[in-house]
C-alpha cells in the first residue's frame, strides 16, 4: 500500500516535471517570452496530476492488454482527451483569458498526461474487481474539482494575509491630467496612516513618489476630491455631483490615473 501511494505520488510530480521541462524548451526558441505565465501552468497542472494519480491506473487499465504496441498508442489518445477536457473545465472558471498563454497548453498537458499515465501502467498493479474499476473513474472528476477549490482556498488566503496596506488616494479638484504613484523611492515621502489606512495625496504635478514597497495582492482603496475647504466627495459620490469629472485609476509601481 505504501508502495503504492508513493508511485501515484510520483507520477503526479512526474506529470508537473515534464510539462516544466517542455515548456522551458519553448521559452528557449521563443528568447523566453511569456516566462511570466509558468505559475499559472503549475496551478492548473498540480490539480490535473493530482487527478490522474488517483485514478490513473483505473483509467489506463479499460484497455485490458499489457501490449506495449496497443497500450502506448491507447495511453497518447488518453492523455489527448484528458487535456482537452481539462482545457474546457480551465475555460469554464477562466473564460478566454485561458487563450493568454504564451504557449501551446493542450501539447503541454498531453504530453505530461502521457508520462504519468505510462509510469503508472508500468510501475502499478491492474486493478480487478467492477466496484474498484467504477469507483476509480468517479474518483476522477471528484479530485479535479476537490483539488481545485483546495488550491484556489490557499491562494486566495494567501493572498488575504499578504494584501498590500489599504489606501486612500487625496484628488484636489482643480487636479486635470494623469497623476501617478511611484512606489519604493528612498527619496519619497512617508505617508500618513489614518484609521488603518495610507494616505495618498496627489500633488499638483501628479507624481507623488513614496517609500513603501509596491505589494501585490487584494486592494483596497478609496478616492476622494478635495476642495479647498478639505470636504471630501467619494468617488461613489461623485457622479451625483458632476458627471463631467472621471477619474481611472491604473498602475505604474504601484498606481496611476487620470482626471479631466
């Protein structure tokens, strides 16, 4: 049994590995663009490796020969299918930003899905029995979807307890133009901290350079116009007052936007 849990664990970091391996060739021929989107890769893989290590060997053995010339080919058509149906469940929770990656995903997949469905045919025992043949495929489907909500639940608590410091960003109201935030200047102020919360006020140059260190993560921020008697409007209550006026924030280390 222990042999066993260790094989599957293997085969699932096997699946990861190749799909590194693969990948790091193509940023290679491709003078390493799109690198930034390997995290994603192993967020989506380790779910998928996961999967097949727990059903993997059921999986494999439908086809009921150890015929290396009709596994391997049965095992390639396998993992292409697998791939595609993980694609479509990607798809499902992302929607066309699945179509963002630098790299062919479904060549990646199948490719990995092939090594650890081969390593577990080989290194495995056939599993006999119709109830561990049918629990073995619900298995599957139940795991990627566990797996999932498992990783997205970590990441999104880690996210919760790295989340960058709450901001509110001080406007005047004459400001027109861009303003612009650049973050981790030794030169820069020290911003205020009230309630909790840093204190942006934009200059009237709209750069204002401070020296905390840009974070990522799950913002929170508020905005304000100012008028010279310090009344501050929100943001959320500024259509109310003048619908003309629009402000859109974005990020230049750390953030920017624009007034007119």
């Amino acid at each position: 049994m222990k042999r066993q849990l260790t094989i599957k664990l293997l085969s699932g970091l096997l699946n990861l590995i190749v799909c590194l391996i693969s990948v790091t060739i193509i940023f290679y021929r491709q003078d390493w663009f799109g690198k930034g989107d390997v995290e994603a890769l192993i967020f989506w893989t380790i779910p998928l490796g996961v999967g097949l290590a727990v059903s993997g060997n059921t999986i494999v053995n439908i086809l009921k020969t150890d015929k290396i010339i009709f596994k391997v080919p049965f095992i390639l058509i396998v993992s292409g299918l697998i791939a595609y149906g993980w694609i479509y469940f990607v798809f499902l929770i992302l929607g066309p930003w699945i179509n963002t990656f630098s790299f062919p995903i479904f060549y990646l997949w199948t490719i990995g899905n092939f090594f650890q469905l081969l390593f577990l045919d080989r290194l495995l025992q056939r599993q006999e029995g119709k109830s561990k043949w049918i629990l073995g495929l619900i298995a599957f489907p139940l795991t990627l979807i566990g797996s999932v909500i498992l990783i997205y639940a970590i990441s999104s608590l880690r996210s919760y307890l790295t989340r960058p410091e709450p901001e509110t960003y001080l406007i005047h109201k004459s400001f027109e133009g861009k303003f612009r935030i650049i973050y981790g200047e030794k030169c820069g102020l020290e911003p205020r901290i009230e309630n909790g919360r840093r204190i942006l006020e934009i200059p009237d140059n709209g750069l204002l350079l401070i020296r905390p260190e840009f974070k990522a993560g799950i913002i929170d921020n508020e905005y304000y116009l100012v008028d010279t008697n310090d009344t501050k409007i929100k943001m959320s209550e500024l259509w109310a007052y003048d619908q003309r006026t629009t402000m859109t924030p974005g990020v230049l280390m750390g953030g920017s936007g624009s007034m007119g």
